[in-house]
C-alpha cells in the first residue's frame, strides 16, 4: 500500500531515557509509507540539554513536538509511549479535525491512576503502586537527588527489572545521568498531572497496547484509558514487558500495522485512495 498522493503523516512520540532512535526502526510498510516524523522531546538530542534546576512541563513538551507537524499534513496519526503518550495527549486538541487515529504503547498518567478509587476495574493494588511513588520519602521531591544514579536506579529497575542499572553498560548510565535532571521533570509531571482518566478526549479510532509483562499499574493506565471508548481497541502483546518498544521492537511494529489496518478497514481508505 502507497502513500503516494497522500498528505498523511505519522507523528512518532518517544518515552522518558529514550529518543527519536525508538521509533526509527519501524518499517515504511507497518505506516503504508506515509510520511514518519521523529521529533526529540526536549533536552534530547539533538535538542539541548536541560540545565538542572530548569522546570519542563509537559505542555513545553506539547509544544516543542507539534512544531515537527507540517501545515501539509492533512491527516496526522499519533504514536507514542509511556510518558510520550501524555505528551501526545496534550498534542491532540491542536490537531483537531487532522487527527486520523492514535496508537499508544502503555501510556502513562500516574497522577490520574493515584486518584481513581472510583474507577470501576481499577485494581486497588495498582492504586496502591501509584501512591507508594508519591508517598515515596524523596523520589519526586528531592531537587538534590532526583535525575542522579540514586534516583535513575529506582526509575530503570522499576520499569525493568532489579538490578538492571547496576549492569547497564557504562557508556548508557552515562547516558542516562546526562539526560537525568529532564527524566526526573517528566516523571514530577506524570505523577503531579491532576486530571482524572475521564478527562483525555482522543476523538480518533485509538488503539492502546499493554504488554503481558508489564507491571501492574501500567496495565490499570491503559485499561483506565481504553475503558468505556467506543472507537478504542485494548490489545495485550504476549511475553513483553514496559519497554518493548525498545526490547521487542518487532512485535510493536506488527501490532502498529495491524492498528493501521484495521483503520483504514473501519473508517475507510486514507486520501488520494489506495
């Protein structure tokens, strides 16, 4: 399938302690050739460091990405994942009727999962895994601490497995401390965002993808976020865990084509036909 005549583009959205470089890698033919653009959130190269003790919120994110978006296109498909997809959901309203779909990899919103006792199917264990992070003595509060190895080893092992800063490579913990100060920003701004799940409007046929090994507060965001959407479709890859983007490119890449698909098969072909 050929984007030739077509002015449909794909925004890609990338997560905390990653880059454009995690959605680089997906074939032409999982998008049908549309035009891919690769924004760096800020303080990513090749943006410009974040200096410590600048705050970042996630609308300079919105803002920053949005400006990668070109007035030609007239149909823009969203992909993000985890703190990316809470930039796209700032990113969305601006696009209005140009948004064709959304496809997100285990979105994050901390804040809105921390206050959801009264979301029906949200497992109070996974509200309870939230609010360890917020109660959490220093690993949102401490300006000191926070985006130093202390504080990178409690966010990698989290989102990976114990243990797994301890034996990154040298050069990617060095990598990591560089960009730490703007990781710890956007993980404040996930857990500090207030709104509730009912709130993010995505007016696009969405697909929201979890991975079987994900931990169990990522799995609540995205059924919280999927639950109760007509036009949403909740999918669960197996053996996969939070960062498969990155791990397990390939199965999200088919996952991505499978979403692409079942767009055009639902809502009709995308323009400058077939």
């Amino acid at each position: 399938m050929s984007a030739a005549g077509s002015n449909e583009a794909v925004l890609f959205v990338h997560s905390t302690g990653t880059g454009p470089f995690l959605w680089a890698g997906v074939p032409d033919t999982a998008i049908g050739g549309r035009t891919r653009l690769l924004p760096a959130n800020l303080g990513y190269p090749p943006n410009e460091l974040i200096e410590r003790g600048r705050t970042i919120t996630v609308a300079d994110d919105a803002a920053e990405v949005s400006k990668a978006v070109p007035a030609s296109a007239s149909r823009v498909h969203v992909v993000a994942h985890s703190y990316g997809a809470l930039v796209a959901l700032d990113v969305i309203p601006a696009l209005a009727d140009r948004l064709a779909s959304v496809f997100f990899y285990e979105p994050v919103v901390f804040g809105a999962l921390a206050s959801a006792e009264d979301v029906p199917a949200i497992d109070a264990e996974a509200i309870q895994q939230a609010r360890s992070f917020a109660e959490h003595p220093w690993f949102l509060h401490d300006l000191e601490k926070g985006g130093r190895a202390e504080w990178l080893e409690v966010f990698i092992d989290y989102w990976n497995r114990p243990g797994s800063w301890a034996r990154m490579p040298e050069q990617m913990r060095e990598a990591s401390l560089a960009l730490g100060w703007k990781m710890f920003q956007e993980v404040r701004t996930i857990f500090f965002d207030p709104r509730p799940f009912s709130s993010f409007r995505i007016p696009a046929p969405t697909t929201i993808v979890v991975g079987e090994r994900t931990t169990l507060a990522s799995r609540a965001m995205s059924r919280a976020l999927a639950q109760e959407r007509p036009d949403t479709r909740l999918v669960e890859v197996a053996g996969v865990g939070h960062m498969a983007p990155l791990t397990h490119a390939a199965k999200v890449h088919e996952e991505l084509a499978r979403h692409m698909a079942w767009v055009e098969a639902q809502y009709g072909p995308r323009e400058g036909g077939r």
